[in-house]
C-alpha cells in the first residue's frame, strides 16, 4: 500500500518539483509516520518556508523540516507546471490552480494583474498548494440509494462547505450511473459532465485522470452554462453533471436540461439549506424543484458526512448520519 | 612539349573547374540562407496557430513544427525541445537562447538574422495567447524584412558570384600561361 501511494506520489506529484526541492520533499515524506502518506492530502510549499505536508485536514509536523523554499525553486517549479507554456494554461492560471496528470490540482497564488477588475492572470508567484487527488470507491454507498428511486435516477444538488467531499460525492456517482447499479435496478446511463474547472473527471491532455465511467463525455474546462446546452444538443445524454453552480446563468441552463428530459447533477456552496435559498440563481431553481434530492454534506465533522437530504418539496427525509467508509475516503479533492 | 601542354590544359581546367566551384559554393551560401529564413517564417506562421488556436504546449508546438521542416531548422527546434524536457524547470527563454546559440556556430544565417530571432526568447512561453502571438507577429514581421534582404542578395549577388568564380579563374589562367 505504501509502496504504490509512494510510487504514484514520485510519478505523478513530486515530478513537478524541482531536483533539489523533490529531494528535500522525498526525505521529509519518507520520514512522516506511518499511515500519514496514505492520508496525506496537501502538499504546500511557500517562498521562504519549508515545506508543508497536511493529513487529514491537518498539518503533520516533520522532524529536520528546515529546508526554506528558495524564489529560484518556485519559478522553476512553475515553469515544470505550465510546461514553460502560460498560454497553455492560461485559463486555469487565471483561476488559481493548475490540473495536472493524475487529476492532482496545483493551487497557486501571487499578484494578480488586472483588466477591467477580473483577474487576467498571475504574477510574482510565491506559493503552491498541491492537492493530491484520489479515486475512492464507495465514496457515494451512502448517498445511492437516496438518488436512485425505483430504478432511475433523481435530479440532485449535492450541498456543502469547502472540503465537504461534494466534488468526490458528484464524480463517485457518475462513475455509478455511468456503471449502473443493478442492485438498484438502475440501468447503465450515458453521461455528460461539464467540466469547468477539472475536478470532476480531472482530465490532462483531454484524459480523464480519475475513473468516471465508461459511459461518461466530458467537456472539459467549458463554461458550465454553454456546456450544458452543447452536451444536451451534441451527445445526448441522460444524466448531466457538473460543479458548483449557483448563477442565474446555471439556473437558466439546468431548467433548461430538465425540461429536455435530462437529469442534473450539481454541487452548490452552502452552509445550511438557508445559505441555498439566499442564492439567486439557486433559490430559483428550489422554486422550481428542479431537484428531486437535495444533499448537505457537513464539513463540521469527517469530510462525506451527510447533514440532511430533501426532497423537491422541502421535507427532511433522514436525521443526521455519518458518511461512514465514505468519509475518511471522500477527504481528497 | 606535348606532355607540357596537355599539363597547362589540365592546370586550366583544374582552375576553372575550382573558380565555378568557389563561386557556385558562395551563391549556394546565399541561397541557404534565404531558405531557411523562409522555412522559419512558416514555421513561425504556424507556432501562431498553434498557440492561438490549439493551446498547445511549447514543447509540443516545436515538435509540431520540427517534423514539417528540414534539416538546420528542424534541429534547431529539437534543440529546444530537449533543453525544456531536460532542463528541470528551465525558463524557456534559456532552452532559446541556449539553442540558438550553438545553431548561430553551424547556421548559414546571418548574425543579424540570429539577433532577431534571439529577441523572442525572453517573451516565449511566459504570457497569454495574445500576447504569445503579438510576440511572434512582431518576428515575422521582422523575418519578413530579412527574407526580402536576403532574396535580392540572392539574386543579385549570386549570379554575380557564380559568374566572378570563372571570371578570376579565366584570369589567373591568362596569368600563368
């Protein structure tokens, strides 16, 4: 198990550090205790700083950690991260984060250059965090069968804070219903993900990192509102999916699915069911009932708890449960 | 007197064949050097599609770019290529520069040819589309001129030289008998 979350960290992380920087980072990864590589979720390296590795939502401190990243280190490593090619990325700069190979995504942040008050791209670049990605199977065991009724699949808003697991929730159903699920009578369905920002499917070079079915189209990095729209004329599908929504714009292109007879799967930060209603363009799609499950997860405890599911009319179905095996597996991304 | 004249027929003909040499080596050197000017024109052309409408990273684009042309420019960008796959984070204005630099030794451009095409490096690779391609637009234009300089050298100068070859060879005969 170590050896191939070791092999795959070398392969697919560490590779987009520097020589001398990599170094530093492999002895400091191989002297973490045990049962922290597996865990390890972050990876951040700040100009100045010694490196910083997170597990589990927390820092884990590392003895002889006094290695300070050096300006020369993060301008190599973010030449190594955009392949010497900002106009290759440029989109995903402009955002604050890169995906790379493994579905991994390298946030980053430094001086942000202006053009009419939206953010161009960034300069003077001066940290990274690089948040290591997991497939995780059985991350929506608990979820599935709130979603699925009667052999089909329900319109759903997966809901919650920052690192709640909605993102890991979302992709773990669409590897399902891309799959089927014949426990649940659910046949396999052809899906389309819109992609915006890469986490879901995580594609590099146009190939999905992490497993999201064999029945799966994405369009990756497309606005979310345009893509709807382009999948539904140009691929047909029967589910769609895509990430955190919330403008009207969305809303607009998610009411639009739904009366194609295509069924949405979204995610949305929130806090509480409140936080959703206070949301214009979400608020209006509660209005609609647009959604025939609305899912909030709870950052409070272990990432993947379930807080509360509703159906389109509102009313609680279930109390507060835990996501169990879910939750230490839905920790990645 | 027979083995004397069949000697400077001989010595003649050696003369004229090396003045039409020397002369068609240095018309040659003309027009290598418009060739690859203009192959790298193109090849410029299409690192701007490339860029603009494809995205596609560096080192791709310059492997694009080095399977459609020939011999000096074609290595000239596989040059490049390994210097960005090798170079542990390497900005790409070094793997240019680095590249041209031992292309100028073997090159049949001129060294003001190598000054602008040095000028991209510092801008390649670090900047959005528009940018990236405002850059390279403003090498083509560049190349263009130098393209233009080099055609009427080429025609003018080459014939000139070819002819001179035989002319100066003519001469040192008209000498030495």
């Amino acid at each position: 198990m170590r050896g191939n979350t070791w092999a795959r960290l070398e392969a697919e992380v560490l590779v987009y550090m520097p020589q001398n920087l990599r170094r530093v980072a492999q002895n400091l990864l191989s002297s973490l205790p045990p049962g922290a590589l597996e865990g390890l979720s972050e990876i951040r390296v700040r100009q100045g700083m010694p490196l910083a590795f997170m597990c589990r939502g927390a820092e884990t401190p590392v003895p002889q950690n006094d290695y300070c990243v050096s300006q020369d280190d993060i301008a190599r490593m973010f030449n190594i991260i955009s392949a010497n090619s900002v106009h290759a990325h440029e989109e995903e700069i402009r955002a604050g984060y890169v995906t790379v190979k493994g579905g991994h995504r390298i946030g980053m942040a430094g001086k942000a250059v202006l053009d009419r008050g939206r953010v161009q791209t960034l300069r003077h670049i001066r940290s990274f965090n690089i948040r290591i990605a997991r497939d995780l199977p059985g991350a929506s065991s608990v979820v599935l069968p709130l979603v699925v009724v009667s052999g089909r699949p329900l319109a759903t808003l997966v809901a919650g804070p920052p690192g709640s697991g909605k993102t890991t929730i979302l992709r773990e159903l669409c590897r399902q219903f891309s799959n089927g699920v014949p426990e649940l009578g659910l046949r396999p369905q052809n899906v389309g993900v819109v992609d915006e920002r890469s986490e879901i499917a995580g594609c590099y070079g146009g190939i999905p990192q992490n497993d999201v079915g064999p029945r799966t189209d994405i369009l990756d990095a497309c606005p979310k509102a345009e893509g709807m729209m382009m999948l539904i004329r140009a691929m047909g599908p029967d589910v769609l999916i895509t990430d955190e929504i919330g403008t009207i714009e969305d809303a607009v292109a998610i009411l639009e699915a739904t009366v194609a007879g295509v069924v949405v799967l979204a995610s949305a930060h929130a806090s509480s069911r409140a936080d959703l209603s206070r949301r214009p363009g979400l608020s209006r799609l509660l209005d609609a009932r647009a959604f025939g499950r609305i899912v909030l997860l709870s950052g409070s405890r272990e990432p993947g708890t379930i807080e509360q599911v509703w159906d389109a009319a509102g009313e609680p179905l279930l109390g507060s449960i835990a996501g169990g095996a879910a939750g230490d597996r839905a920790a990645g991304l | 007197m027979t083995v004397r004249l069949a000697f400077k027929i001989l010595g003649s003909g050696f003369l004229l064949a090396s003045g039409a040499l020397a002369g068609r080596h240095l018309a040659k050197a003309l027009a290598r050097r418009l060739s690859v000017l203009e192959e790298f024109q193109v090849a410029m052309e299409r690192l701007v599609t490339e860029i603009r409408f494809s995205s596609s990273p560096l080192h791709e684009a310059l492997e694009e770019l080095a399977t459609a042309c020939r011999d000096e420019c074609r290595d000239f960008f596989l040059a490049v290529v390994r210097l960005l796959r090798q170079g542990d984070g390497l900005p790409a204005k070094a793997a240019w520069s680095d590249a041209l630099e031992a292309w100028a030794k073997s090159s049949a451009l001129a060294s003001t040819d190598i000054e602008s095409i040095a000028l991209l490096g510092p801008a390649l690779g670090s900047s959005g589309r528009e940018d990236q391609s405002k850059h390279l637009e403003s090498l083509i234009q560049r190349l263009r001129v130098h393209v233009d300089e080099a055609r009427a050298r080429s025609s003018k100068l080459g014939a000139f030289y070819r002819e001179m070859g035989l002319y100066v060879a003519s001469l040192m005969i008209l000498l030495l008998l």
